[in-house]
C-alpha cells in the first residue's frame, strides 16, 4: 500500500504535544503522584524498611541472655539452630593459613638481563678497540695471547665514559684489567658462564628465613623472560646462595682456579661479578598472604547444631557465652560490633537490588508513567512484599511452635503455603511482564535470607518457579476476567507441588510420608494464597498508582453503566457509532499486536461528549431540518470541537481512568473539520478577516500510541462508511484508502509507532469487519424494500457530509 511519507512535525504540533503532557503532569502532580515520581525518596526508604525487614532483631535491644549472669528461666530452642562457633572457626582457620607453604619467586629474567648486559660490554669494547670478537687467541695456559699489533690509544677512563652505570657497575681496575685483556671472547665467556650458575641456583637475601621452612618446602615459582612461569614444590633449600656470604664464596670459588690470571686479576673478576650480582630469589609476600587468606576462607566455618526442643540453659544456672551467643541467634538478636558487618552487608544487597531494578526498568513505560515513577512503583511493590514475606515467616515460624507433635511443627512447611508469586502477579498486571520477570528474580534472592528454618537458598528456586507459573499463566488465560484469578492460582498450586517433590528427592534431610503430604497441602494452599492476595491488592493498588489494568477496563466496557446508558437514550446514534467504532479499533489492534481491551472500551467512550448536545450531530438526527443550516460555519465548528471537552470533563466527573480520557482527547488529533472549514472558505467575504484554519481544527494531541491511532483510523473510516449508497468491497477498499492516507498527509499518526506494514493489515481488517457488516442479502418475496432508492440514497449523502465533519 503506497502513501505519502509522513511530513516532520512542525514547531506548533511540538507545542501542541508538548503542551498536553505538560497538562497531563501537572493534573497528576498530587503529593502522592509526586512522591512517585522521586526516586531518591523510594530508594531511601527502601534501604532502611528492606535491611528492617532482612535483619530481625538488628534495631530491637530487649533485655537478653548476658555471659556469666544467672539463668531467670529456662531457655529452651524454639527451632533448629546452626550456631557458629567462633573460637573453633577462627582455630581451623589459623590451620588452615599455617598449612599454607610461602611462596619464592625465582626470577630467571635476572640472568639473560645480567648475561646481555656482560655481552654488551664486551661488544662495545671490542669494538672501541677495531677488533674483531676473534681478536686475541687461547694460550696453552688457557690465558690469552696478545696481539702483535701495536697497543691502542683507548684507556679504562674512556671505557667508563662509555659505559653507563646501569648497564654494568665498574671500577677503575676492573676496566683496566678488561682492556688490557681486550675484551677477549674467552673471558666474556668464562664471567657469563659464573653468572649463569650462580643465578640458577638462586640468590637470596635471607636464607636463614628461607631455612625455616626445610622441613616442609616452599612453593617455587620460577620466572622467565617471555614464558609463563612455572611453580613446584621444592625442598632443596640448603643449595641455594645466601647473599652477600655464600654469594661471595661461590664466585671466589668459580674464578679462584682460573689460571692465566693473577691472584689480584682473579679478585677483580669476581669483585665485579658480585657488584653486578642481583637477588633473584625473592619471598613473594602478597602471594603468600592470599593463598593463606584463600585457604582460610576455604577451611569454612565451625557450627554446632541445636536441635529444636533441646534446653539450652536451665534456670538457675550460669549462662556462659556459648549459651549467650546460642540465645541471642534464637531471638534474633547480635551484639553491637557483631551487627555492623551484617547490616553492612544488607544495606549493600538491598542498594545492589535499587541498582539493578532501575537499570532493567529505564526504558519501561506504562501508560503514561515515566521510567522514574516506574522505578518508584517497582520499588513499592517490591518492598511491600518484602514486608509480606516477613510477616508470613514469622507466622510460619508461631504456627510451628504452637504444635508439639509431627507434622504440625514443621516451620519449613508452613512457609511452602507463603504466596511469593503474589508480587509476580501483581506486577504483570499493573506493570507487564518484563518488570514482572525481574522483580520476581529479585524477590525471591531478598526473601531466602527470611527462612526460618536451615539453608534458605530454597526459597529462590521455589518462589522464582511459582512466580513464572504465574506469569505463564496469565498470559495464557488473558486477565479479562475475575476467574482467570483462579486459574492462576491453579497453576501456581501445581507448580509449588512439584518443587516441593523436587526439593524433597535432593534434600538430604529425611522427611516421613506424612511430613511430604503436609508439605505438599502447605504448597497447593500457596497458590491458592497467591490468588487471593492478588484479588485483593489490585484495586487498591489501581488507585493507589493510577494504573489501569485489563479488568478494570472490562468492567468499564459494560453498557450498563451510567454513562453509557445516558450515551444510549439520549445520542442512540452516537452509542451505535461507538459500538462499531469500538469493533473496528478492537479488530485493528488485535491484527498488529496493540492492546484490543484498551482499543474497545477507549472506542465506547470516545464520543461520550456528544451527549450534551446530541442533536448537532448528524447520527442522532431525525430528519427534517439541519441545526446546522442557521448557524455560521465557525459556531458549527466550535460545537464540533467543545464535544472533546465535554467528554473530558464527563470523564473526569465519571472518575474514568486516564487512558479513557487519552482516548477522548486524541481520537480527532488536531485533524480539521473540512465540511465547515470548505463552507467557510465559500460563505467568506472577500473584505473580510481571512479564515483561520487553527479554528476549524480539533485541539488534539495527535494521538501518542499505536491504539489511539487505531482508533482514530476507526473512527474515521466508520463514520464514512455510512456515505456509502451502495457499499461493496471495491468501494470500502478506496474509501479506506482515502481516509488513511488523508491522515498520513495531514502527520496526525507521527506519534503513534505505527508502521506501514501495521496501516496495511489494520485497513486489511477493517475491510473484512466492514463488508461482513454491509454483506448483501436477497429481496424478500412480496416487499419493495428498494422503492425510492434515489431519494434515499441522497438523504444518505447529506448525512454522510455532516458524519465527515463531526
């Protein structure tokens, strides 16, 4: 289907657009609409009521159990408690760090550094002399043999302004001695070979710490230049060279027997091989430290269980600081310096989940909420359930201890029946399924640090999979109705069941026949649960967020109510008009994937306006004269125009959603009555004021979804199709196309996201909903239904005219 592209807004539909969100914002700006759209407000209070609610007992300081103070009464263990063991966890950690060998770096890029820079010596000294590395030969003696040609004029001094101090550390003798050797290849050889071997066998600095560790060895990591390192266990500390002491020794021993040289010659060789000498076998401290810190994270914690019944105090008797920190656990409560870390460690999580609910809700839109008051929403819901859980676990954990006998003091069974799928619920319906996914994740990791009673990490795959069911649910059986209430439910129940057989088999903690059964009744009743917190909560949370959902809808699209009553006795033909429009917008959308509930009941109202002067409309006349006929084209225009208003202020006074007056206000756009408009332009004076167009024109907004769209293309093709004398497919099809791209030229679909593709199968579903209704049917035998056919047909066009306008 061609049509024209679609025209850039111009400044005034900006103006326009702009000015009615503006409107909008401002009549939402109660305190509460406000505190909504706060984030910073939300993100506070949800800090300080989530670590509340995470950490029972972290705010209440009631009088407890003190070490060493006398026993007022019996403390008995109202649950299984796993109490750590401080003194026994920090023992096995402080084995568990002794266990751990320290760990030397034996840097081997040490020596190829040395050997390249005793080579680079001695090739820049060969070179200053103008000999070549073969210049000088071996002796019988293993000495050298000087060359006949005659001595250079180069020095030891001009060596040492050659050299710099970080390529090699000389003294005077020893650069004398080097170039009265002529930097001969066989001695460049002999110093590179001692370096080699002494560095190979690693120089330390403290070999005395180094041998402390003999008995146990050390973890060896060897370094080279360019490859990974490699590491082992090495126990062969003694071969290793003490620095400076067995350093020294060494190299006196290597160069000691060299002959060819002197005694002072042989000193100085080894003097400057000590100078040059690095440490390459080093204590690597840090990596130590962490292998410790590793092992002694890994050895775990020392608990001791307690055993729900058992006494852990008898009256009378003094109460010792186990026992203390074993009442203070079972009461909730923590010492003052053991509280920080854990609430630090909360009030962290909880700031983690804000971070997180905001970046996965940033770009959400629901209705007209904004992603801010979207992530204030999402933080309320969560919160709220939160709140929920706390409450529902601390009434599992009384139900527990009302009963003495099995199954009826299970704690863990009673929390199977807490509704966690209630927040997944709640948010699919008020805030879609996206927020409803991650809200649901988030929900499930905060409440598993609630369980009463062992490991909670159960909680997170028992609540998640309940809260997916729902979601599931919903979208299969659509909320179009209160039962659907309780087919979810349902499912939830199913679901819950079947975790519950899951987490029994891979539990390790032996639960009887009848225990199963009652945990399995708990789970069912869950679900149950989850359909009734919901029913509950969604009209209050309708009003409380301003969020229409798809039942309130349904219940709006009831022509029983009042307002539709009135729209039916008194504008008959504007409430058939609605009906059809609203079929057609409900059909449209249905094709292109909007919203068909918003697209019907928005179709219902959006002429409600029209009441209050329903004779000025073409639909609800009776024949005879036209009103219109003694009235100038402007005031036929500002009547046209005031049905808008007045159906707002009839919306507002009904106390209709939001989304119902959007419908009212954008279902013209800013489109122009072209009847009166053409019939101005004609009545007009030449001498008189010109006609001004933005009179004739609807005060909009354009509409600013894909289902306002709809419904303006709805509305526009319905009332034309009444035109139609003899209505056959052809003709619906041009008709159709006209108005389409009528409203393209005009730019009043440029808010709306709707694309080609979708205008081509919503005119494609229009045609097929249009011409099922004007379908032909045979002459009934005996009637002359079709007598003055040509008069009808042109009372039929001077309708169609003034349909066109309104």
């Amino acid at each position: 289907m061609s049509s024209p592209a679609p025209k850039r807004p111009s400044r005034i539909d900006l103006l326009q657009t702009g000015t009615f969100r503006l409107r909008r914002r401002l009549q939402d700006q109660r305190p509460w609409q406000r505190a909504l759209e706060t984030p910073s407000l939300w993100v506070v209070l949800f800090l300080i009521v989530g670590t509340w609610a995470l950490m029972p007992g972290a705010f209440l300081f009631s009088p407890r159990a003190t070490p060493g103070a006398i026993a007022a009464r019996d403390y008995v263990a109202s649950r299984d408690l796993l109490v750590w063991d401080e003194d026994a966890t920090r023992t096995k950690q402080e084995q568990a760090r002794e266990a751990v060998l320290p760990v030397y770096d034996l840097d081997l890029g040490a020596l190829d550094d040395l050997d390249g820079r005793i080579e680079q010596i001695f090739v820049r000294g060969r070179r200053l002399l103008g000999r070549s590395p073969q210049a000088g030969s071996a002796g019988s003696d293993g000495g050298t043999t000087e060359s006949p040609a005659p001595a250079p004029s180069f020095t030891a001094q001009d060596l040492l302004k050659e050299i710099r101090p970080e390529q090699l550390r000389l003294s005077d003798e020893q650069a004398e001695l080097l170039v009265r050797k002529r930097f001969s290849a066989q001695l460049e050889e002999r110093l590179r070979s001692v370096a080699t071997r002494a560095l190979r066998r690693g120089v330390v600095s403290n070999k005395a710490l180094l041998l402390e560790n003999r008995m146990r060895g050390i973890f060896l990591r060897k370094l080279e230049s360019g490859a990974q390192g490699t590491e082992e266990i090495h126990f062969d500390l003694f071969d290793h060279l003490g620095y400076p002491g067995e350093a020294r020794e060494f190299l006196d021993s290597e160069i000691g027997d060299w002959s060819g040289y002197t005694s002072r010659d042989r000193v100085l060789l080894a003097d400057l091989l000590f100078d040059n000498l690095p440490i390459n076998l080093l204590p690597n401290r840090s990596e130590t430290l962490d292998r410790s810190e590793a092992a002694a994270a890994g050895a775990g914690r020392v608990f001791n269980q307690i055993r729900k019944g058992q006494v852990i105090v008898r009256k009378g008797d003094v109460v010792d600081a186990g026992d203390a920190r074993v009442i203070a656990q079972m009461r909730g409560e923590r010492q003052l310096r053991m509280q920080v870390p854990p609430l630090a460690a909360t009030f962290f999580l909880l700031a983690l989940t804000a971070a997180v609910v905001w970046l996965a809700l940033s770009r959400e839109k629901v209705a007209d909420h904004g992603p801010r008051r979207v992530f204030g929403e999402s933080l309320l819901l969560l919160l709220g359930s939160l709140l929920g859980a706390k409450f529902c676990f601390l009434v599992a954990g009384a139900l527990s201890g009302a009963f003495d006998a099995e199954p009826l003091n299970s704690a863990r069974s009673y929390t199977y029946a807490v509704p966690f799928a209630s927040l997944a619920l709640l948010a699919a319906l008020l805030l879609g399924r996206h927020a409803s996914l991650v809200l649901s994740i988030l929900v499930s990791v905060l409440a598993s640090r609630l369980a009463v009673e062992g490991d909670g990490q159960w909680v997170i795959f028992y609540g998640f999979a309940g809260s997916l069911a729902a979601i599931y649910a919903l979208d299969r059986y659509q909320f179009r109705q209160r039962l659907v209430m309780v087919r979810v439910g349902l499912v939830v129940g199913v679901i819950n069941v079947l975790m519950v057989l899951i987490l029994t088999a891979l539990g390790s903690a032996e639960r009887g026949w009848m225990q199963i059964g009652f945990d399995l009744l708990c789970a069912f009743v869950g679900g149950l649960l989850v359909t009734a917190v919901a029913s509950f909560a969604v009209p209050i949370l309708e009003s409380l967020l301003a969020i229409t959902t798809d039942i309130k809808l349904v219940e709006l699209a009831n022509t029983n109510l009042p307002l539709l009553r009135r729209l039916a006795f008194e504008a008959p033909g504007t409430f058939q008009h609605s009906l059809m429009v609203a079929n057609l917008a409900k059909e449209g959308c249905e094709a292109i994937g909007a919203d068909p509930v918003l697209a019907y009941s928005a179709g219902l109202y959006h002429d409600v306006g029209k009441v209050l002067r329903p004779e000025y409309f073409v639909e609800n006349q009776r024949g005879g004269q036209n009103r219109h006929d003694k009235l100038l084209p402007s005031m036929s225009a500002l009547i046209l125009l005031n049905h808008v208003k007045d159906g707002l202020e009839l919306a507002r006074e009904h106390g209709l959603p939001q989304v119902i007056q959007d419908a009212i206000a954008q279902h013209h756009g800013t489109r122009l009555i072209k009847y009166f408009y053409h019939r101005a332009m004609e009545q007009k004076d030449p001498e008189a004021v010109e006609v001004v167009e933005d009179k004739y024109r609807y005060p909009g907004p354009k509409p600013q979804n894909k289902v306002m769209g709809v419904l303006m293309l709805a509305d526009a093709v319905e009332a034309a199709s009444r035109t139609l004398a003899e209505p056959a497919p052809a003709k619906i099809r041009g008709l159709i196309q006209t108005i389409l791209e009528d409203i393209l030229k005009d730019g009043q679909l440029e808010h709306t996201d709707l694309t080609l593709s979708d205008l081509r199968t919503v005119s494609d579903t229009f045609l097929r909903v249009l011409a099922n209704i004007f379908h032909q049917r045979i002459d009934y035998p005996g009637f002359d239904f079709n007598r003055r056919a040509d008069k009808r047909a042109s009372d039929v066009g001077e309708a169609g005219a003034a349909a066109r306008a309104s």
